[in-house]
C-alpha cells in the first residue's frame, strides 16, 4: 500500500484525504461578466436560464489571466460561472460536498437554483453541502456568482492593483475561481477539521479534531502514526462532542540519540503519515477514515537566534510573489511544485510567500521536499472597522487551514504598515496589529508571529526589517555589529520609516533582514518596470548579489530573504526571469546563496 502522503500529491486537500477519490471540476465553465450587476434579479442561478452565459472559461484560472480562454483584465467587479455535472444521490448516510480552494472575493454558489452556500474572502477555500439541493439522480447545474469590486481599499487584495493597469509593484487582478473545485463524497458524520502540532521535546503530537456536527452518541477516534513500515503511535480517544483535542504520545522522540531519524527540516524532510478512524463507541463500527500527513519539528527563538529543532539556523529566502505569467495568483499542481524545487536548487533553504495566502499544494511540496515558508496576509489598504472584520476573518480562516503544515515556520498578518499607515500616531491602527499578533498567537502557540514586518515593529517573535540600500558595507555597518543579536539597532531610522515603535523591547527576538536586494536586470526599453537600481550585465548582477549577501551572511542577523525569486511583470527584480530561467548560471547563483560567514 502506498505513503498517504505520497497519495496527497495533487490533491487540493493534502492533509485529510478519505476514500473514495474526489472529483476534480475543472476545466471548461459557462461564463458571464455582469457589469450591471443584474443576474440576481434576473434569476440567472436558474437552471433554465442559460441564455446570458455566452462565454467559456477554464477553471481554477482566473478570467483576467490568459490560460482561462478569457484574458478580459478591464474592471468587472461582478461574474458568473455555470457548469452541468451529472452525479447520483447520496445514499442514506451520506452526503455530497462541493469544495471550494479559493474564490476572489465574494461568492454566491447555487445547485439547481437553490442557494447552497456564501462565503467572503478571497485567499481561503469554502465548502457547500449538495445534499439537500438533489433532488434527483442525474444531471445538476452548479451556479457561481463572483464579486471582487477592484476600488474597494478595505478588501484585503495584497499584490492586485486597484488601478485599471498595473502599476509600480501591484499586478493585474485574479478574480473568481483561481483555486481547485472538487466534489467529495461523505458519511453524515464526518472529520471536517484536522490539526498537527508536534511537541518534540514532550515526545508528542497535539491532535485536533472537529466533526461535521455534534455527534449524536459517543465516538472513538484512533490516530496511527507510521514512518514507512515503522509504526510510531498508536491511541484510541473517545470524542464526546463536536470538537476535541488531545495529546498522542510518540514514545520514539524520547530517545535523544535517535532524533535525526524522524526530525523533519529542509536538509531532511522527513514526514509521518497518519491514518484516522472515527468509529461508534458503543458498536464499534466505522464512522469515517482519512488519512494525513506530519512532521516531527519545534521551531523557536532565542539570544537574538531563529532554532529549527532547537539549534540554529540561519535563514536563506527569498522573497515570493507567487505569481506566474498566463495565469496569475493560480497555478497548476506541477508549476506549484517546481517552484519549490527551483527555490532549493539555488541554493535557499526557504521563501517568504508575500501578500498571498499560497495553494495548499503548493505546501504540500513544500513539506514533502524540504522548504521553510512564511505566511502572510494579503493586505488591504485603508484603515477602519471593515478592514478589521475582514482580515480577522480570512486571517483566521488561514492560520485554521495551514497550522499543519511544517514548513510554515512564521506567520505575518501586516506587511510595511500596509492599512495602517500611523501605528505610532493612531492608536487603533497599533491596537489592531497588536491585536493580530495576539489573535494569531492565541489560534497557534507554536510558531513565530510578526504583526508588522518591515518597519514600525511592535509585537514580534522576529524582528523582520526592509533595507534596500544597494552597498554591502552599508549592510555591515547597519548589521554587522555584536549587539544586534541584543536588539541594539545602529540606525532606528535607516529608510523613511522607524524600525521600532515606543515602549517596544528586545527579549531575544532574531532580527532577520526580511527584505533586500532588487536590482532590477536589464529591464525593457520605455517599461513601466519597478526596482530599487539597475545593472546592465549579468556580471553586474552578479557582483551585486554577491555583495549584498555576503554582507548579511557576515552580520549579526539571524536570516535573510532577497527581493525576489522571479520577475513578476514589471518588477523585474528577481533571481529568476517570469518563465523561472535563472538570470545568471544556476551553479553561480547556488555559490552565492549558500555563502557561510567568512
């Protein structure tokens, strides 16, 4: 029988996967723009209503993307998909559930004209029960309304301009659909929410676990752990509500001289797999069963030094905009994949995902290959009660379906200030980033959080800052100093902005160069390109890269991360170009980013 972790790969669920296989639905969809917003009143989620569905797109591409057949990057703050699928009618005890990776920003979804779900936040998936809705076996129309009004500021849009055209270092849109769609079948009682959290030092793994609904008698729930043909764990506990949580003894991590066989970290990325069964308590029979995957590993922070497994380890990233050239924010399952064994082949050990919440695909081969990631919030852009509302929920959302993942390493609510642009001056905007670190803190104990990474630092686990001076001994001075490791910054103001906000102190935080770099190479002739300087050469541009990494190399940060991995339209400012061709000889580049302390 295969790894269940080596039967995630594709899926857009990696983490709880059951028999049998879903269904992918993507591919070609009916499609409408509705400029005058009048499909509601109009009824087109009817499913004699076809007529105004003129169009085709591909899904999960969003329609201003090429690979979706529509290309249309004009503001149409409102579309709709149609599409017919032919499924039979769940059996009794079953029930029949659409998923949703990700839909930008608002959608309405309807099957055979009946509204089977909503849901508002364009970075984090959705899941709409069919059941009730069949009343028939057979053919069923699926309906989608998308909304994502491109002028809204407290839409948190991250890198997607609000210009009709992009501009500086904000790109085109990706609206609706941009993540898989899938149909999966279930029992009535089912594990709709499951959580890993390793605690190495205590010799366990903290399990979570939510049903679908409060369970109408008692359940049993066995985890197996097993690493190839080892098995790890075993434990059975009885659930008595919707939601339990409980601690599964791994007797093999107490064994000191025997850790580096089940650690997991980018040099050695090894996973266990796990297997869960839900069964009555009484009659002992099956409820449900899924499989998932983990990996043994502690991150921390101490004396000014970011631990993996409690030792140190310095961080070589780059910074990630994820985004390709024909199909936006989306992505297939092997570009997804490639990027990750592209980011390791040039010698990082990690990236920083920026303004994009990334396809859980995307982490899956993160996790399976070896890659430390930062997650971070798409920002909005103005500051108030709805911005509030509205990151807290999707952030949530995030920080839920991503906590298992073990190549996340930190999370990062705020970028730059962006939606609150005077923390020092407005104390709500300070309440709300305090209160994010908190709230993410409060939601997954376990990790690194910054609520504000770049400058105006507050409450943080790392001291993240943004340099982009373009001279290595600039870097030296700033950085390369004993203290820093103490928090001892040599310049509170070395850009427009202050690094530290009044009232905060060091308490052993890393202080990690989290943005740097971004030459622009050899950018076209009269394009509106974006960089913080230019070299004409492939020979400049390595000697720039070399300068400035081998100074952070050599200073007292904990870590760095170079802006950017690839170009990304007019910010042409990466290591690699858009098509993921490295700018210079990848053993060159590879020499470079692995650079030791000298």
């Amino acid at each position: 029988m295969p790894h269940p972790h080596l039967d995630a790969a594709g899926h857009p669920r990696p983490q709880l996967i059951r028999d049998p296989d879903w269904r992918d639905l993507g591919g070609p969809w009916q499609f409408v723009h509705d400029d005058e917003d009048r499909g509601r009143a109009d009824r087109w989620m009817e499913p004699a209503n076809s007529a105004p569905f003129t169009g085709t797109v591909t899904v999960p591409y969003p329609p201003e993307s090429a690979a979706s057949g529509v290309a249309d990057t004009a503001f149409h703050p409102v579309i709709w998909y149609r599409r017919t699928i032919d499924v039979p009618r769940p059996a009794a005890g079953r029930r029949l559930l659409l998923h949703f990776g990700a839909v930008d920003h608002r959608a309405e979804v309807w099957l055979g004209g009946r509204l089977v779900g909503r849901h508002e936040g364009g970075h984090t998936g959705f899941t709409c029960d069919l059941t009730d809705a069949i009343d028939r076996d057979g053919e069923q129309t699926v309906v989608v309304r998308a909304e994502d009004q491109p002028l809204d500021a407290a839409q948190p849009r991250g890198k997607q301009d609000w210009r009709r055209d992009p501009h500086v270092i904000w790109y085109h849109r990706t609206s609706g659909i941009w993540q898989p769609v899938w149909l999966e079948e279930v029992p009535t009682e089912h594990i709709a929410l499951l959580h890993w959290t390793p605690e190495v030092a205590q010799a366990r793994v903290r399990c979570r676990l939510r049903l679908s609904h409060w369970p109408q008698r008692p359940l049993t729930v066995t985890v197996r752990l097993t690493r190839g043909e080892r098995v790890l764990s075993e434990q059975r506990t009885l659930i008595e509500g919707q939601e339990t949580e409980f601690d599964v003894a791994v007797p093999a991590l107490r064994h000191g001289q025997d850790l580096d066989d089940l650690l997991w970290s980018p040099e050695r990325p090894q996973l266990v797999d796990a297997v869960v069964e839900l069964r009555s308590a009484a009659e002992d029979t099956p409820v449900d069963r899924a499989t998932s995957y983990l990996g043994l590993r502690d991150i921390g922070w101490d004396d000014g030094v970011f631990l993996l497994n409690h030792k140190p380890y310095f961080l070589r990233f780059a910074l990630q905009q994820g985004y390709w050239p024909a199909t936006h924010l989306s992505a297939s399952a092997e570009e997804l994949r490639r990027d990750v064994e592209l980011a390791k082949e040039i010698g990082l050990n990690g990236l920083r995902i920026h303004q994009k919440v990334e396809d859980p695909r995307f982490l899956y081969w993160a996790d399976r290959l070896g890659l430390l990631l930062w997650e971070e919030m798409p920002s909005a852009y103005t500051f108030g009660a709805q911005t509030v509302e509205r990151v807290v929920a999707e952030w949530t959302e995030a920080i839920s379906r991503d906590l298992s993942h073990p190549s996340i390493v930190a999370w990062v609510p705020i970028n730059e200030s962006w939606s609150v642009p005077n923390p020092a001056l407005v104390p709500a905007q300070r309440h709300f980033m305090d209160a994010l670190y908190h709230l993410t803190k409060a939601l997954d104990p376990s990790r690194p959080a910054v609520s504000n990474d770049g400058w105006e630092i507050s409450a943080a686990d790392i001291w993240g800052i943004h340099d982009y001076t373009q001279h290595g001994d600039v870097l030296r001075r700033r950085y390369g100093h004993p203290s820093l490791r103490q928090g001892a910054l040599a310049e509170r103001w070395p850009g427009a902005k202050r690094l530290t906000l009044d009232g905060i102190r060091h308490q052993g935080q890393p202080v990690v160069l989290s943005e740097f770099g971004g030459a622009t190479f050899e950018p076209a002739e009269g394009a509106a390109w974006f960089g913080y300087d230019t070299v004409a050469t492939k020979e400049d541009f390595a000697e720039r890269l070399a300068d400035l990494v081998t100074a952070a190399v050599d200073s007292g940060l904990a870590g760095y991360c170079y802006t950017q991995f690839t170009d990304t339209e007019q910010e042409t400012n990466g290591l690699l170009t858009p098509d993921r061709q490295p700018k210079i000889p990848l053993a060159e580049l590879r020499e470079i980013l692995t650079r030791t302390r000298t």
